[in-house]
C-alpha cells in the first residue's frame, strides 16, 4: 500500500479547512469553551468574595481537567474520529475522492491529520484561556505553566489515540456512535478502576498514569482523577499511547482500503 | 481501433439484489451512450469501471489495468456521480480548488483549471457562493465542472443532462462531441433516448442488469420505431385536430381526455406523424398548449422490445 504525501497534505488542507466550517465544529466549540464560562464565573467571585477561599490552580487542575480528559476529549474523538467515514457516505461524497488518484489511506491519513489538529488547538485554546483566567496571580510562574503544558499534553495524545480507535471503528461498523458511547462511558469509564492490570485494558489508564498527581505519587489535587489507579510508568504509557494510536490507524487505512462501501438509496 | 475499457462477465450483486449480470463488453475511443431506464444497472455499471465498488465475478480493465484500487489511473478519468451530494458549506470555487489539489498540480495550475472548468459551466460569477445556495441546475454544472476540470482522456458521466435548462443542455452535448473530436473516451448514461441521440450513435441498452442490445443507435431506433407511440395534444380543439387525422394511416388510434382539451393519438410512424403535426396545427389555426408521448420513456420501449 503506497500513499504519496502530497494526497496526505491536500486532504489535510481539504478536510482541515472543511472541518473548521461544519457545523458540529460550532457546537462543539462551545461546549470546549465551557471550562472558559467556569473559570470566569470563578475568578469574578473571587474578586467580589475575596478569601472565600477557592483555589484556582486546584479548580483547574480538577474541574477543567476532569471535564476535558474524562469527557470533552472522548466526545471530540468519538464525533469526529466516525465521521470520517461515516460523513463521506451519509453525505455521499466520498465518491468525490476515491476517483482520484489519491490512495484510500491517504483520505484516512489527512482526514484524521486534519481533525485532530483542529481539535487539538480547539482544546488548546480553552484550556489556556481557563488557566490564564484562574491563574492570573500566577502568570510569571514557570512551574504552573510547565504543568498546563503537561496537561494539555495529555489531552491531545489522548485526543489522538481516540480518535484513532473512532476512525478504526467507524471504518466498518454502521452505528459507530452508538458504540462509541458505550466503549467511551461504559467500557473506558468503568473499566478504569478495576484493580491489577484489567485497568490496563483501556486508553485513560495511560492518559491518568501521566498525570502529575499518579507520577509523583501524591494524590494532590488531582486526587479523584487517579482513584484506583495503579499507574504505569510514564515512558510505557506514552509508548502504549504511541503504538495504539498507530496500530488503530494502520488498521483503518487498511479496513478503508479493502472494504467496498455502497451508498444507501 | 484498440478497447479502452474491457469487462469480462462482469457481475455485481448487491446482497440478494442483481445490480449486473454477466456483461462482457469493449468501450473504444468516442462516446458511447449507456442507456436504460431507471434500475437497468447503468450507475452500477459506471461504478465498477471508475473503482468504487468490486466485482462480485468478472473482470474490468481500463487501458489494459485492473481498475480497483489502482489509484494512479484514476488521474486519467473524470466521473461525474449521478448522486445530488456536495461539501454544501463549501463555495463553488473551494470544492472545485480542493478537488484538484488531488491531482500534482502547481497551485497556479489548479486555480487556472478551476478558473477554466467554472467559467465553461457558467458559474463563474457563482463560485463565491456556498453550494448549499446553488439550484438544481448550478449543482449539476458544477458535478460537470470537477469531472472534467483536471483534463481527463476518460470521462464518466453519470446522467449528466438531469436537471439542465435547455440551453445548459446543448453546451454540455457539444462540449462532449468537443471531447470525442479530441480523441478521448467518453461514457454518458440516460435514461432518455433524444438526450443518447444528440450525443452518438454508439449505445449499450442495459436492462436488468443485462446488456439487451448494443451497438448503432438506428438499429435500436428501428426497433423502437415498431412500437406503437402514444402522442397527447393539448390544444384549443382537439376534435377538429382528430377529425384531420382521422385518415391518416399512420394512426391507428384516438382517444380523447382525460383532460377535456386533450387528444390522445396512437401512432405506429412517430416520425412521420410528428411531421404533420405541425402543418396541421397552422392549417386549422389551432391553438396547442402541450405535445407530451405518455409511453415515450424507456421503460414502455424496453418492455416492447422484452416482450412484455
């Protein structure tokens, strides 16, 4: 299977443009923006109840992060990682692109390239934007700042690794998202404080094992988030990371290019 | 002269359901009319030469190479789907930019080639627009535009007439008689005759899934021909239009209704009763409203020729 990076950058240019002005990309922004309404709503308390004594460093390391890891990424990836297949034959144009001389993987490739790039920078921007607000008398502070870059970290490998199990999934399966809602709020949400290693089994395992709070063993503020967790070491995790979200992707450019998809009439 | 695309029993099943059954054909340069009436396999056929799905048996081949998944051919072909589906939040001018951009164009060539294919299909004043605005008519031009945009030697159109004004249709049939005077391929499907007629004279008639008859449009014409036609005039007096036809031997019916202004003509010489028609209508002073032919779709003529 060859696959000129040329078709990958165009679809990337393509659907990375595309993406930006669908309409689920509106909602979706706004619910990313959430944490930003939080935050504000927050530090305007603050300034008006001056030593009520809320934290927001802490609030941004729970709440934002906990809204973002264990549900905005999830729901970003599941949305977008279906469609990428799934769009092309609801919306019956993948005809436009597999009669050109573009190779099936390289639609999958830019297409998800694309996606998650928007996604991540979407997420990025809440996420800043959050810190900056709950963090503004801790601006100059390097550590703080070194932290947010962890997180956002996180975030986007778990973002990517996601997304590339969605686009496997909505490479063959029809109801894609309603499995994806059972695999993201049953299976991964559940499984996850299993003790031994069946929590190993899914992806936020991984993603809570590079936590700040499960690397240096102190529970801190992120206490809630590695409940049960029995992390693994931060260099296997971002590995497993790795290797999942390329096996995941290798399999849907092949499931891609095999598979025969007939549009409904 | 040497086939440019070949199948060899070529079959499809879509589950249960026959799309097409053993069809074993050469296509050489030129245009070649593919036409059958509506679920005859025409689209189906169309899809297995341009790759989009397998043959369930059989083989298909374009300039001698097996098609599916053989991406670096698809450079050689422009297919216009049959399908109304766009990127609607797209302008006219971004879908067609970013289709070509597929292609290993310089990006001034693409934006020449877009400039080129919009301004043939007339829409160039439209290619700002969001194709969501479009009519019928524009988003059929456009279909057109990204088919033959990159210059393709092969070019696919899947009833590519439907939904076209009539002027819009006659700029399309010449420039697909440009593209078979500059020696490329062209395949049209259709489900109308006049619309195969205007184009060439080279035709598969696809039924069920099965090819019923190929070759030169007359031949077919012919057969056609034996077929009695039903022909409804709408006009101010239909009894004096019938009582002037009455003699004619090449009417072999009359019937009036359903509608009180309408005469309804069985004829078993089309040509040549369209060809009194007129004079008769000037003669009588006859105010005609509408000349339709109920039966005149495939469908009644494939019946006929079938034998139903």
């Amino acid at each position: 299977m060859t696959m000129s990076h040329n078709a990958v950058r165009s679809i990337f240019s393509f659907f990375f443009f595309l993406g930006r002005k669908a309409r689920k990309t509106k909602v979706f922004f706004l619910i990313s923006g959430l944490p930003v309404l939080v935050a504000l709503i927050i530090q305007i308390n603050r300034l008006f109840a001056p030593g009520s004594g809320i934290d927001g460093p802490a609030i941004f390391s729970s709440v934002i992060m906990a809204f973002n890891l264990q549900f905005l990424i999830l729901v970003l990836a599941l949305f977008y990682g279906t469609s990428i297949c799934s769009e092309e034959l609801e919306g019956k144009t993948l005809t436009y692109l597999t009669t050109r001389p573009a190779a099936k993987s390289a639609i999958i490739l830019g297409k998800y390239a694309a996606y998650a790039a928007f996604l991540v920078l979407m997420v990025a921007a809440a996420v800043i934007l959050s810190f900056l607000i709950l963090n503004v008398e801790r601006v100059l502070d390097l550590s703080a700042w070194l932290a947010m870059i962890k997180a956002l970290g996180v975030l986007a490998l778990g973002l990517m690794c996601y997304m590339a199990f969605f686009t496997l999934v909505g490479t063959f399966l029809k109801k894609s998202i309603l499995f994806g809602l059972f695999f993201s709020f049953g299976w991964e949400n559940v499984v996850q404080y299993f003790p031994g290693s069946t929590q190993k089994f899914t992806i936020m395992h991984y993603l809570k094992s590079l936590l700040p709070a499960a690397s240096t063993g102190s529970a801190g503020k992120l206490s809630f988030l590695t409940f049960k967790l029995e992390p693994s070491s931060a260099g296997a995790a971002v590995a497993t990371l790795v290797i999942l979200t390329a096996v995941f992707l290798g399999l849907a450019c092949l499931v891609f290019s095999k598979k025969e998809y007939i549009f409904e009439d | 002269m040497t086939a440019v695309i070949q199948t060899k029993n070529l079959s499809k099943w879509y589950g249960n359901v026959l799309g097409l059954s053993d069809v074993s054909l050469e296509v050489e340069q030129g245009v070649t009319g593919l036409l059958g009436p509506n679920g005859a396999g025409k689209s189906t056929f169309l899809k297995l030469i341009t790759g989009q799905i397998k043959p369930s048996i059989g083989h298909v081949a374009i300039q001698g190479q097996d098609v599916w998944n053989n991406y670096p051919l698809f450079g050689r072909i422009g297919f216009c789907p049959e399908q109304d589906a766009f990127y609607d939040e797209m302008t006219g001018w971004e879908f067609m930019t970013s289709l070509l951009s597929l292609y290993s164009f310089s990006r001034a060539d693409v934006q020449s080639r877009a400039e080129k294919a919009l301004d043939f299909v007339e829409l160039a004043k439209d290619k700002d627009r969001l194709i969501r605005g479009y009519s019928r008519g524009m988003r059929q031009r456009l279909k057109l535009a990204q088919a033959v945009a990159h210059d393709p030697e092969i070019i696919i159109l899947d009833e590519p007439l439907n939904g076209l004004d009539p002027l819009s249709k006659r700029k399309v049939i010449r420039l697909i008689k440009d593209y078979k005077e500059a020696g490329k391929t062209v395949i049209v499907s259709s489900h109308v005759l006049p619309e195969i007629e205007a184009l060439t004279r080279t035709i598969i008639l696809l039924h069920q899934g099965k090819i019923l008859a190929r070759g030169d449009i007359h031949y077919i014409r012919d057969l056609i021909d034996k077929h009695p036609h039903m022909i409804s005039v709408k006009c101010s007096d239909p009894r004096r239009l019938a009582s002037s036809l009455v003699g004619e031997p090449s009417v072999l019916n009359i019937q009036f209704g359903p509608a009180p202004d309408t005469v309804v003509f069985e004829t078993q010489d089309r040509d040549k009763f369209f060809g009194l028609i007129p004079r008769l209508i000037v003669d009588h002073r006859i105010d005609v409203e509408e000349i339709t032919s109920p039966d005149d779709n495939l469908q009644a003529v494939f019946d006929y020729l079938v034998g139903k």
